[in-house]
C-alpha cells in the first residue's frame, strides 16, 4: 500500500512534459533520419522503454539513498572516464565512447550526474562553513571530472558544469560577492581557453564568429542549419517535405538525428512550432523549479536546482548553436535528440525529481541556512529566541 500511495502521489504534471517531450524526441527522430538512415528512432524507443522503469523506480525510493551511493557513482564516473581516455572509440577524432560491443555509452554524461550528486550531498552537508571553504572543496570535487571531459576533447559536455555549479552554489546560500568573483573568473576563463584548444576546436569557434569564412567546408553544417530553419518561415514545410533540405541530403547526415534535430524541427514546423517547443521546455523547467522549492530539506533543494541547470544548459546550447548564437559543440537537445546514455541519465534524474517531491512532506522540516544565520545574527544582538 506505502508503493501505491507513493505512486499516486507523484507530480503528474512533470510526467505529462515527460512524456510528451520522449513521444515528441521520437517522432523527431524518425522524421530527421527515416528518409536516409537506419531507423535511429527504433533504437531510441528502446531506451525509453528501458529509462522509464528505471525513473519510476528511483522515484518510489527515497531520495536521501545519495548520501551513500554518491562516493561510488562519481568515482565510477571517474573511471569510465580514464578507461574512455586510453581504450575509448575515436569518432572524429575524439575518443567520448566507450564500445562494449552490444552497446557504447558516453562515460561523460556519467560523470555529470555523479558531479551533480556529489555537489548537492557536499554542500548540504556544510551550511554551517565558511563560503570560501565550500567554494574550494566544490571545485575539488569538480576539477577531476571536469578536466578529464575537457581531454577527451569535448568542449561542449565540460562546458556544461559552469552552470551547473553556479547555480548550486547560488542555492546553497554562497554570498553574491563570492558569485560574482566566480563569474569574473569564468569569463576571464573562456577567452583565454583558446590557448588550450584544439585544431577543430577552434575552427568552429572562428565559423561561430563569421559563417561565411567557409562556407563549403567548417562552416557549412551552420549555414545548412541556418538555411533550413530560415527557410520554415512561420509553419514550416510539412512533415517529411520531400523537398526539404533534410530530406535532401543537405542537412549533416551523421549527426542530422542528434545535434542537428532541432534544425529538422524548425525546418518542418516553422517559427511557430520551434516557439512551442521552447514553450514546452519553459513549462517543463518551471514544474522541476517547483518541485526544488517543495523539498523537504536542502538536499533535495540542491539536486532539483542541478538537475534544472543540467538540462537548462543543454536547451541553450544545443539551440543556440543550430541558430548561431553559440559555437557548435555537440550537444544534445534532451529528449529529443538520438542517444540513449544521456536519455537514461536524464530519466534518472526524472526520477531523482519526482522522490523528491513523493517525499517533501516525510521526516524533517527543511533547514535553511539563510535563517539559521538570522538566528545567530539575533542572538548576538540580544533578542531572546
């Protein structure tokens, strides 16, 4: 009975944007990659299949098993990640896959959950610290993941965490001062990144900044995307127009079904169907906001803030970089793009969510470090509390 009342009283409406975000990735990829490819959107309902128990059952347990399991996720990760460095599958000069023959998984997206996890449990568990000493040992735990990522070589994937711990560190209650000390940094940081960078790396960086340098060669997946996309004007061409760029081939086929997906979409479905997809997305992101807001303790406060910025990262980036507003970096759009390690990762964290919010109401009020400084600050002044 304790299984179903926690199963009706999951957030239906997160399930709703779900569901219709994986039935939408589907269809998504069946209409960007039928015409040419194998059925990529065959493979992907697989994993949803296989994702959505997954999700159902991290949601019924609750959430505050990631105290213990934390350590052996992220060093996991860790170890995914150097066996990814030495024994990894070089596609495009990047070795990001480990091929176990049945299946190849990206040891980065592993990575990330575990980092995400081991912020939330670190940070949770020092309130009461100096802001300077959360911030050091949060890079601490970040550093290593993060510059094995950076390696591999992928750019976009260790883009990523910036976001990700900021706004952590933002909700764990870190002064403003020290956040905008970290901001500075970052943006002193990425200009100066391109002294590390590799050939292609920087090819596309220089694409971003002017799409017409090479038009037939670095630059010609931007002005494809851009044509195609352009050219949906408000309704776009139909589904699986036979005229359309896609469906001609012009479009990069190897990559048509996963980093370019959204160009497909703003291809056939114009403006007004790519505005109702970020509509969607907003949506989407509100409810997980709502659901971090709910929880019960700073635990689950955290990780509803990581997850949010997690997938936050990826709309904007995978987006933007389709529309040139930011440099191609190979990035999924989540639940829509074709790859089952970082749908199944999302769908974990999908579930991560919903304990969170099946369990605000069990066990200890949630502790706010904000007003046990308030506390303090009281009782130095000598009000009686």
């Amino acid at each position: 009975m304790l299984w179903l009342k926690k199963f009706i009283g999951i957030n239906w409406l997160l399930m709703l944007f779900v569901a219709t975000l994986l039935t939408y990735g589907v269809y998504a990829i069946y209409s960007a990659a039928m015409p040419h490819e194998a059925p990529f959107w065959e493979t992907q309902l697989t994993w949803v299949y296989i994702a959505l128990p997954v999700c159902l059952v991290l949601a019924l347990l609750d959430y505050r098993w990631v105290r213990w399991g934390v350590i052996p996720l992220y060093f996991v990760g860790i170890v995914a990640l150097l066996a990814c460095r030495f024994v990894g599958k070089e596609i495009y000069g990047a070795r990001r896959w480990i091929d176990l023959g049945f299946l190849s998984f990206q040891p980065s997206q592993i990575a990330v959950l575990g980092g995400i996890l081991a912020v939330a449990v670190f940070l949770d568990m020092t309130r009461d610290k100096s802001d300077w000493m959360r911030i050091l040992v949060t890079g601490v735990i970040v550093f290593p993941p993060w510059v094995l990522v950076f390696l591999q070589p992928d750019l976009g994937s260790s883009l990523v965490w910036i976001p990700i711990v900021l706004a952590m560190l933002f909700a764990s209650g870190i002064a403003k001062r020290w956040l905008s000390v970290l901001l500075l940094l970052a943006a002193v940081a990425v200009p100066l990144s391109v002294f590390v960078l590799r050939e292609h790396q920087i090819k596309r960086i220089t694409t971003f900044l002017n799409p017409d340098l090479d038009p037939l060669g670095d630059g010609y997946n931007i002005n494809q995307s851009l044509l195609a996309i352009s050219t949906g004007g408000w309704n776009g061409k139909g589904f699986m127009n036979p005229d359309s760029l896609n469906a001609l081939g012009f479009l990069p086929r190897t990559i048509v079904h996963n980093d370019f997906i959204f160009s497909v979409l703003g291809e056939q479905h114009g403006f007004l169907g790519g505005l109702a997809l970020l509509v969607v997305f907003a949506l989407f992101l509100l409810t997980v906001l709502a659901i971090a807001s709910a929880a019960r303790d700073d635990l689950g406060r955290l990780l509803g803030v990581g997850v949010a910025a997690l997938i936050f990262a990826h709309i904007g980036m995978n987006i933007g970089m389709t529309i040139s507003v930011m440099p191609i970096t190979g990035i999924p759009l989540p639940f829509i793009s074709y790859g089952g390690t970082f749908l199944l990762i999302t769908m974990i964290c999908m579930g991560l969510l919903q304990s969170v919010w099946i369990h605000r109401k069990v066990g200890a009020p949630r502790k706010s470090r904000e007003v046990e400084i308030d506390k303090e600050d009281m009782r130095m002044k000598g009000f009686p509390l």
